[in-house]
C-alpha cells in the first residue's frame, strides 16, 4: 500500500499564517521576490527572533553586576539554557554553548580524545568536515587511530553494521550525523548507539544534530549519546553560537575553563546574553505553532506537536517534489534528474535532496537557477564537502533544502523550472535508490 506523504502539509490557512511570521521569506532586499531553497545553509528566521537579538544586543549590562539590566541579562540566560533543554528533551545533563556547532564539535571531540583511555576513534564517511576534521587533528595529536565508515556509493549511505564494526573495547569516541548533509537521509542514531554500547559500555558518542532538528523532534534521552548538537541559524536562530546538550559525565570531562569556575561550566569568556534570548523566541516560535494544533500550555508538549507537525509537511514537500502535482511530473518522472540517496519510504528523508542534471554543471545549473528566481546551492570542492562526496564518488551536486515555511507551490515552480531544464526528448524518470 502506497502512503500518501502529501496528507502531511500543512492545510493552506496555516501555511500563510506560519509564512507570515518569517522575514524574507520570498524575498530579499538584493533579488526582490525568490523562492529560498537553501535552509540547510541557513534558514528564514521568524521576525520574534530577529527583534529579541536586536533588543538585547542594545543593552551594554554584563552579568554579575549589581544592577537591574545586570539582572535582566542574567534572567534571559537562564531561560534560554531552559528552552535549549525543553528543545532537547532534556531531564538531566547541562547544556554547552560555542561560537558555532563546528566549535562545540571541537570542544567535545579534544575533550574527550584527551582524557579517555582508548586507541581509535570511530566516524563516518558521511560525517560533516567539521566532525571529520576534528577527529582527524586530535586523534593525530593525542596518538589514536581514526576510523572511518565508509558509505556504499550505490546507496550514498552509511549501513549500520560499517559503522559498529569498527567498534572495539579499545574505541574511545564515536561521533555520528543525524541526518545526511548530501542527501537528507535520517540514520537511526538511537539503535546506533544502543548497539555500539553493546560493544562497549562505557563508549563517549556524539551525534551531529544540525541538520536533522530543523525538521525533526530530537529527544536526547531517548537516544542517548553523550552529546547532541545543534547550530541555531539552521533552526530558525541567529549565527554566532553553538549549542550542545552534554550527559553529565561528559560534561565533567577536563576541558578549557576557567580556572575559579565550577568543574563542568563551559562558558569561556562573557555569556553572550542576546544569543540566548534569540533562541528563547525560537521556542517561543515553536510553541505559538504548537499551540494552532493542541490545546497543552506545556513547553515541551508545544515543541512535541510542532516538530510532529514540521516533518510532516517536509516529507509532504519531498513527495511533492518527487512525485510531481497534477500540473508537473516530479523527480522520479524526469529522465534529465539523477538524484542520490531517496528511497521509497519517505520517513526516514528530510527534505535535503541532492540531485545533478544531464549535461549541465551543478554550479552552472544553480545559475540558472538564479535566473528563475530560485535559490539553491552547489556543494563541490569546498572544504565543507570535498570529503564526503569523495566517498560517494561525486565530484559536485546541487542541493534543494526546504524548511516548513515553504509551500508546495513553491515546490511545484521549482519542478517547472527544473522541467525546463531539461534536453529535448527527456521523459522517464531514474535515480538511484536506497
């Protein structure tokens, strides 16, 4: 029985609503009017979070000083280290924050790679360059061999056992992605950890989150790794920070710290207040569309039945852009399409597809693009991914990834555009399954 993803969208009236919240969200003050398809670059934020850093970035008051705008910094820090919690799903742990997610990366990764007895790291081929080149320096440094799992190039995936096959009682560290940077695959990182636990108990794991919780509810304590992270931009936030949800005995690790500060505090230099704030109003975002669907007033109940609701319409969307509406074929229809990685079951994809057109170069294609007013991106020899499409065998790719803002109108203008991209004659579909 065939599933119909696309009874997952949100229903029309909720789509403007939800649109009406976002700034540049088909537009922008360089181009004028566009369709944005480049969230897993950097998503639209929702105005809130763009006026709530906007506010607190005005207020010069450190914390720690004994006056009321010293007490407001302090309050909106505590409270977005509790909307990160209610984010994660978290009961216990603490958060960590960084300049960026590749910055938290760092910090766990050396954390734990210096203080852990083992020989070898485990990673995967899939990893971001962020992951892998952290792995790769510190297991340098610190004497341990890096192990990689390499993806089957048929399938543009990592398959499990690859992955726990490396594993031993002599594995210190495994850091895996949450979902695929190339082709939006969602890997189950829960049966992941559970089974390399198996292997070794005690084994330190991070799991790359920032491209799977724009799109997905993350529960920390039903995966249970040591560490999960996230980058805000991606999530509707502001760049310039990082965050992490850490388990206590990783948070306890020896790190760098200031030296009079608690054992497991992470926070080097000034609490950057304003971040905090900006991420508040990301679940303040979150349990507003929570709330158009439930009638709970609890936090996370809200962000539960918004995350629900948010993967929903994005698989709704890749179907959409996969099978094609009543007016354009879809991807699996257009013979000039070679997409990687999307297999028939849907609910395990983001709506992160890499795809490539016959005879024209994906940067030349995301040109044209341009011209269509569309905005897509082309991952290719760039340090972000020169490693990971080398694993797959790919030298460059175009990549399509949607957020919940977008509708399946705007799916259906890109199917157009894509439609007339194509060589004379091209009718049949093909990609390459998983």
């Amino acid at each position: 029985m065939t599933t119909d993803y696309k009874r997952g969208l949100f229903r029309s009236e909720l789509m403007d609503e939800i649109r009406r919240q976002f700034l540049y969200v088909d537009q922008d003050p360089y181009s004028g009017r566009r369709i944005f398809f480049d969230a897993a670059s950097g998503s639209c934020r929702p105005k809130k979070v763009i006026g709530a850093m906007g506010f607190e970035t005005c207020l010069p008051d450190q914390q720690g000083r004994a006056n009321p705008g010293s007490d407001h910094a302090n309050e909106i820090t505590a409270k977005g280290i509790e909307d990160l919690m209610v984010f994660f799903g978290a009961t216990s742990g603490q958060t960590i924050p960084g300049w960026s997610s590749s910055h938290v990366i760092y910090r766990i990764t050396n954390a734990v790679l210096a203080s852990v007895p083992g020989t070898n790291v485990v990673t995967t081929g899939l990893d971001h360059a962020s992951v892998r080149s952290a792995v790769t320096q510190f297991a340098e440094q610190y004497g341990k061999q890096e192990r990689i799992a390499e993806p089957n190039r048929e399938t543009a995936s990592v398959e499990k056992d690859s992955i726990l096959s490396l594993i031993d009682q002599d594995t210190c560290f495994l850091a895996v992605i949450h979902t695929s940077n190339v082709t939006g695959e969602v890997f189950d990182v829960k049966t992941i950890v559970n089974e390399a636990r198996q292997i070794k108990p005690d084994l330190y794991i991070m799991v790359d989150g920032v491209q799977y919780s724009p799109s997905c509810l993350v529960d920390v304590e039903d995966i249970g790794a040591d560490a999960y992270v996230i980058a805000p931009y991606k999530n509707l936030g502001v760049k310039g920070c990082g965050y992490a949800h850490a388990s206590d005995r990783l948070a306890n690790l020896p790190h760098w710290k200031y030296t009079y500060k608690p054992a497991t505090s992470w926070d080097i230099g000034g609490v950057e207040h304003q971040s905090y704030a900006a991420w508040s109003a990301v679940v303040d975002y979150l349990c507003w569309l929570g709330g158009k669907l439930t009638n709970s007033t609890d936090r996370r109940e809200l962000i539960i039945t918004a995350m629900t609701a948010v993967n929903a319409h994005m698989v709704g969307l890749l179907a959409t852009l996969l099978e094609g509406t009543d007016r354009v074929p879809g991807f699996r229809e257009m013979s000039h399409v070679t997409h990687y990685g999307i297999g028939e079951d849907l609910s395990h994809q983001s709506c992160l597809v890499g795809f490539n057109l016959e005879a024209i170069d994906s940067t030349e294609a995301c040109e044209m693009y341009k011209e269509k007013m569309l905005r897509l991106h082309a991952p290719g020899h760039d340090p972000f991914f020169a490693a990971m499409l080398k694993q797959i065998g790919l030298q460059s790719f175009i990549r399509l990834s949607a957020g919940h803002y977008n509708s399946p109108e705007e799916i259906e203008l890109f199917l157009q555009a894509t439609e007339e991209l194509a060589p004379i004659g091209s009718h049949s579909g093909r990609h390459t399954p998983r």
